[in-house]
C-alpha cells in the first residue's frame, strides 16, 4: 500500500497554524475530519490518548501522530508542516516540523501498522525531508510525497 493510496491533497496542510502539540492535532484531525466526514472531535481524543502513552514524535523533526476509530472503515492520512516547529515531545528533544497523522480502523492492525512503516521509511531521506520543507504550496507538497511515493 502506498500512501497516495489514502492521502488526500486537500488534507495537507502547507503551514500549521498550531503553536502547540494539542493544537496541531486539532488541526490535522479538522482537515482529516472535513474530507472524510468522520467525526474531528472523536479523532483528536484518540489523538490525545496515544500521546498520553509516548510521543509520537520520532526525531528529526518528524511527528507521526495516529491511532485507531470504532467509527473508520479504512485508513486515513493527513499531513501538515510547520517552518517554526512545534514542540512534540520528541525523543530528539527537538520541535516537529513535519507530521504525517495516520487513523486507522480499530480491527486493522496490520494495514495500520504498514502504513506507519511506509512512511517512517519515506521520512528516514534527508533529501525527501528536505523537499517537505521547502515546497511552496499543498499542490506542490502533494507532488513531493507522489514524487517520493511512486519511487519507493
């Protein structure tokens, strides 16, 4: 599976406005829930309680935020970036700057656990981050992961 597979372009956000952890993933969750009509409220609670167990903030700038929804009946996929950084609690001590937020269906461990693999992978080129960062626009970042996503 490929991360086109369920990323949207219009659930990618070019600049976070979110200056916080909690923030970020209201906003992710809001672009998630408004392309996907699932329920935004329920997704940052989910959100909120993975992180209550560690950080999903991986270093390198990099947050992958995700959990699982009763409610979903496949994967979703939201990106967003921020050029300030967010402080995410990461393992790294530095701020995120790139988040990949991934919700899964509650009975879909191995999809579920794929996709955060694939993405871990796409996130370890220094080149591909790089592009992340310096993409001007949601289409351009859209472009970017397809680039990176096709050639995986």
């Amino acid at each position: 599976m490929r991360v086109l597979d369920v990323l949207k372009e219009e659930t990618i956000i070019s600049q976070l406005n979110a200056t916080d952890k909690k923030g970020v993933l209201e906003e992710l969750a809001g672009s998630v829930a408004q392309a996907s009509g699932v329920d935004q409220e329920e997704m940052v609670r989910v959100l909120l309680e993975r992180e209550r167990l560690g950080s999903t903030g991986i270093g390198d700038g990099i947050a992958i935020p995700h959990g699982k929804l009763k409610s979903l009946e496949s994967l979703l996929v939201g990106f967003g970036r921020s050029h300030e950084g967010v402080e995410f609690e990461a393992i790294d001590g530095k701020p995120a700057h790139i988040f990949f937020l991934l919700l899964a269906p509650e009975n879909s461990t191995g999809a579920h656990l794929r996709m955060l693999a694939r993405i871990s992978r796409l996130l370890k080129d220094i080149t591909f981050r790089q592009r992340l960062m310096t993409a001007a626009d949601q289409r351009s970042l859209y472009m970017v992961i397809a680039d990176e996503d096709r050639a995986f």
